[in-house]
C-alpha cells in the first residue's frame, strides 16, 4: 500500500514539475519506461496486484477516455521469448515455435487494426491502432518484460508521443 501511495505522489509531483504547470503532457515513469501522456487526467487509479494495473481517466463518463496500463508478464507467447513472439506476429520472422499464440493474439489485437514497430537501441514497441475501439501498445524491455499501454482515445502519433523519450 505505501509503495502505491508513494507512486501516486509521485507522479503527481512529478508530473506538475516536468509540465512547468502549463504543459499538454505529463512524464510518467512505469515499469521502467518513462512515457509522455495528456495532461490533466480527471481521476488516477491504480490497482495493484500482478498486472499492477495503473489507470488515467479523462472524463467524467464511465467507461470512456481513458489511459491504462498493466505489466503483461502472463501474456502466453507460446514457446516463444517475447522478442520472437511479437516479430512473429508483425511477421518479421517464419518460426512455428508459437504459430497458435501469435494466431490467438492476432485474433484479438490485430484484427481491423493497423500495426507496425518503433525501436530504440534498448526497446521495441508494438502498436496496434484502432480507431473504432482500443488501441494497444505493447512495450518490450531489453530482458523480455512486456508492459501493455491501452487507450480508447489516443491516436498513433499519441502513443508515439508517449514513447518521445526513446524515439
């Protein structure tokens, strides 16, 4: 309960120091990466528990504006590392090590989604754009961890902003 008590504050402070009080985005750090997302979130939630699920809310609707993310450490890649896994799904590699994973992910994922991949010298970063619904962004550390941005606002340059620290 302290640590998330201390990530709350955290961000808070953090957040209006980075933003000068007058900025469109805030600097947050989770999982290890530090993302830019939009100001002024109406409500911050965080969850906790193996997902650690954190969540920024931009309305007063329920259910809509939203930004949420959650360490996807449970995500089934089959045999797979998660490297392979998620070039397995952009269809960068021809393994067959995890053909009914990827063919389940793509299913749910990639589906009327447009999709593609930023790198730094450390990350990868998989998208998949909906503008109809969700939209997805998984992040991929140097060791394997994957950590999954999701939002039912955000437009692809939103989510490359997101990522304007390592891009």
């Amino acid at each position: 309960m302290m640590k998330a008590l201390v990530f709350l504050i955290t961000i808070i402070f953090s957040s209006y120091a980075a933003s000068g009080g007058s900025s469109q985005y805030i600097k947050i750090i989770y999982s290890g990466f530090t993302l830019n997302i939009p100001a002024a979130p109406f409500v911050v939630g965080h969850l906790g528990g193996d997902a650690d699920s954190l969540v920024f809310k931009y309305s007063e609707e329920s259910g809509g504006r939203y930004i949420g993310f959650a360490n996807d450490s449970d995500l089934y890649t089959g045999n797979c590392t998660s490297e392979v896994f998620f070039q397995k799904v952009m269809g960068e590699t021809n393994t067959s090590d995890c053909d009914g994973a990827v063919t389940a992910f793509q299913k749910v994922f990639s589906k009327n989604s447009e999709s593609g991949t930023w790198s730094s010298s450390k990350h990868k970063f998989y998208y998949f754009i909906d503008n109809k619904r969700s939209s997805f962004l998984f992040l991929v550390a140097g060791d394997g961890a994957v950590a999954k941005m999701e939002s039912d606002f955000l437009k692809k340059s939103d989510f490359r902003e997101a990522l304007s620290s390592y891009l």
